[in-house]
C-alpha cells in the first residue's frame, strides 16, 4: 500500500522526524483558508501516488493565501501521469541551502534493509545511482542487530558530509527512520530532498512510503489511510469481503479456488475464444460464506453475461462449495448463467447436490475446457 506524501509526513512526525507544518485541501478556497493559517509564504503541493510532481507542475510556491488560491486551482484536476489531482498538501515553505537523498528500503536479493544516502538529493535517485555512483552510499542493515550508531555515522561519513550539526541531525534521522521503517511494517521509506535550510535545519521535504499489505493488519492505523474514494467500488467492495479480484475487460466472470486454477481458468476460457470478466480467486477454504461473497462482487460487474465457476477440491470440499453455490442463489439475485465444473474431494456429493436442487441457471461440466466452451457460448 502506497501512502500519500501527506500520510508519510503524518508517521515521520510520529517517529520524530522533522517535517513542517502543513494542511490537506481538497478545494482552491480551502487552500486559501490553510494558507491563512500558516502564515506567509506556503508550497501547494499535488498528492497523487506517483512522483515527479515537481517537474509535472504539480509543486508550486504561494506568497499569500489568494496565491494558494490560485495555485491550488492549477494543480487541482491536473493529470500526473494518469493520476488526477484531487487534493493538495499546503505546506509552510522551506528555504533550501542543500538537498540531501535518504531512504530505507527491503532489499529482497540480500533479505535485509537497505540504506542509501547522498548529498546530491532533489533528483531521481536512478540518476545519481547511473551518473555518479560514487556519491551513493548504500548499506544493508542485519535485522537482528537493528539500528546501531555506527550505521549512521558509516552514512554521513560515507557521503561526504562535514558540518557537525548537519552529521548529528541526519544521524538521529537515521535512527528514526529506520525504527519507523520497522514498526510501519514498511517495503520503502524514502526522503527525496531531505534538506538542509540556510540555518542549518535539516527536515524531510517530501515523502515516499510503502507499507507492506500482508501486514495491515497489525496497522489498522495505517489500512485506514487507504483512499477507498480513488479505488474502484467493486475492487473495494472485494477488499471489503476479503475477496481476490482484479476486473478485467472480457464478459465471462471467472471465479476458482486457488490463485494457479484462477489463473488457468483465464487462460482455457481464452482457449475457448471468450474474454474473462474478471480474475477472482476464492482462496484455499471456500466455505458457503466465501462463495457467496465472491459471486456477490462478480455479478456487481454489468459486463459479466456469464459466470464459469472452476473448483478443485484440495482443502475445499466439493459439498461444501455447492451449498455455497445454493445459498448465494437463495441470497442475491443471480440474473447470468453459472457454469460450473466441480472435481476433487467431494466432488460427488457436490454433484448430486447440485443435481438435487437443480436451479433453473446452473449448468455443470464435467470438464474445464467444456465448461469454458459453454460458460463462453452463453456470455454471447
Ligand atoms: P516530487 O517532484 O514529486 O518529488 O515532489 P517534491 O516534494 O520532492 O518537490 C519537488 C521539488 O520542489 C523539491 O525538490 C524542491 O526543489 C521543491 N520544493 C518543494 N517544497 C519546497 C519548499 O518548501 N520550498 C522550496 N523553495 N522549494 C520546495
Ligand atoms: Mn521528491
């Protein structure tokens, strides 16, 4: 989960990293009022999950609040690479002497954390990384040891900075930001530019955060962040309901259990000549409760005219599902045809099951590529 520039700054303060003061404003004239209250010179700032906004016009200074104004009203509504503008961050300004790279991130080849600091900040990292390696001090962190004072000085030192007060600072923001790294449960904490101000202040002029998903749920703090507004409703009624679903363009629903079977089930209605609806994955359990769930977000989707519903029973039991299939009949009103193909364990007494009640919608296949042909056959 990506977290807004705004929301990182929000734990970056909680860590005591210093950022400055600033407002959210979802309209030109609630800029205004944040820039009133802050006082002076302000920077609005565009929050879109993606970087680059500085070049893309998406960061502009404001001398009074009528300036934030309208500022405010350039940026709202401005396209940033596929993402809309929808609210700014309005930020007392900072006055800039250098502009410092630091960030924290999960380096999955050596499994351990990686630092990476330099003082030539404020540009892509890529760049710096290409460009001039040398100014680029990367370090891995040994989980079990944790932040030691050493880490921060091999930083500072690494990069070249010489200035006692600045070492000290970025030191302690180091420290702070490795402890909020751990305990955010974070993939990447990044500060591009941490700066440093003519006084010798230094603070986090930006934020990139990204918190690990499988672990949201010790953060319900920060799974609450989440913009359910910016997602699409049926995606977020998923997560909502714990369901595994990407929609796709096609018009066959496509619902198995298991990601592999899912994902072969895409595959043989392609096969089939159909174009898949959906991807949903019911996961390994697929008891009544989760069936009924995964076929109330499918047939959500207008564009599905049909439904192949492919079960392998492993862990699920074939009896089980097809109760599920019964009881979500029973419980929304299912307009499209189900075609389902049931194998493994208990696929017999899910079969007669099926057969017993016999809904007037239901079609069962004995295998998957028929199915698929007919699940196909009537979505057209
Ligand atoms: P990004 O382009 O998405 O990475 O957004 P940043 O938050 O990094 O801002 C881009 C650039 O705008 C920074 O590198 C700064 O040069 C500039 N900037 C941002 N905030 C301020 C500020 O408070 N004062 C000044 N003078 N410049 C700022
Ligand atoms: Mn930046």
């Amino acid at each position: 989960m990506d977290l807004y520039e705004y929301q990182g700054k929000q734990l970056f303060r909680q860590f005591g990293i210093p950022v400055s003061d600033g407002r959210l404003a979802t309209t030109p004239q609630e800029a205004r009022r944040a820039a009133e209250e802050i006082g002076g010179q302000v920077v609005v700032k565009a929050q879109v999950l993606t970087g680059g906004r500085g070049k893309a016009g998406g960061v502009k200074l404001a001398d009074d609040p009528a300036d934030a104004e309208h500022k405010a009203r350039e940026i709202i509504g401005l396209d940033i690479r596929g993402h809309v503008v929808e609210k700014v961050w309005i930020e007392r300004a900072s006055e800039i002497a250098k502009e410092l790279y630091l960030s924290v991130t999960f380096d999955r080849g050596a499994k351990r954390p990686l630092f990476m600091f330099t003082t030539q900040g404020g540009v892509e990292i890529e760049e710096v990384a290409a460009n001039n390696p040398d100014a680029l001090v990367r370090l891995h962190i040994d989980p079990l040891e944790g932040f030691q004072p050493w880490v921060a000085r091999r930083l500072v030192y690494g990069a070249g900075v010489e200035d006692p007060g600045e070492q000290k600072q970025i030191a302690s923001i180091v420290e702070q930001l490795y402890r909020c790294f751990v305990a955010s449960d974070a993939m990447l904490c990044e500060i591009n530019p941490l700066i440093v101000t003519p006084e010798g202040e230094i603070k986090a002029l930006d934020s990139k955060f990204t918190v690990d998903d499988s672990a949201l749920f010790r953060h319900p703090d920060i799974a609450e962040l989440r913009d359910t507004s910016a997602a699409d409703p049926l995606e977020a009624l998923a997560r909502d309901k714990g369901v595994t679903y990407v929609k796709l363009d096609g018009t066959v629903g496509i619902l198995g259990n298991g990601a592999g079977l899912s994902m072969s089930t895409v595959d043989v209605v392609v096969t089939a000549g159909g174009r898949p609806a959906n991807f949903c994955d019911l996961g390994g359990g697929g008891d009544a409760e989760g069936v009924v769930d995964a076929l109330e977000v499918i047939t959500r989707d207008p564009q599905v005219k049909s439904i192949f519903f492919n079960i392998f029973g492993g862990i699920t039991r074939g009896d089980e599902v097809a109760r599920g299939i019964l009881e979500a009949l029973d419980r929304i009103e299912i307009a499209v045809p189900i075609v389902v193909r049931l194998d493994g364990t208990n696929a017999e007494e899910g079969l007669k099951i099926l057969a017993d009640a016999a809904p007037p919608n239901l079609h069962v296949s004995p295998t998957m590529l028929d199915a698929a042909r007919t699940a196909v056959e009537l979505a057209a």
